[in-house]
C-alpha cells in the first residue's frame, strides 16, 4: 500500500468512494432519502475545498 497527500485530481474518484461508504455504512441508521440528499451535495470540488483546512 502507498500512502501520499490528497491531489486535486483524485477529487473524482474520492466523492464516489465517500458517497460509496455512505451508502454502505449509514444504511442501517439513515434512509435511503436521507444518505441521497447528503450525497447530492458532494461534488469532486468539495474534497478540494475540504482539503484546504483539514489533514
């Protein structure tokens, strides 16, 4: 496994594999309404800003 820094372009792929994880593991506590609303709000530009003030 090779472990680096976020880069701008893995935006894309990082927004599915959150709106993936959400999907699978919010499941059991949150309809399906509710994790697709939340989902809809996740752009591959939300990582990016995101990634201005967190580690």
């Amino acid at each position: 496994m090779i472990i680096r820094r976020f880069k701008e372009e893995d935006s894309v792929e990082l927004a599915e594999v959150i709106a993936k994880t959400l999907r699978t593991t919010n499941i059991k506590d949150y309809s399906t309404e509710y994790i697709e609303n939340d989902i809809s709000f996740l752009t591959a530009e939300k990582p990016i800003k995101c990634s201005t003030w967190t580690n």
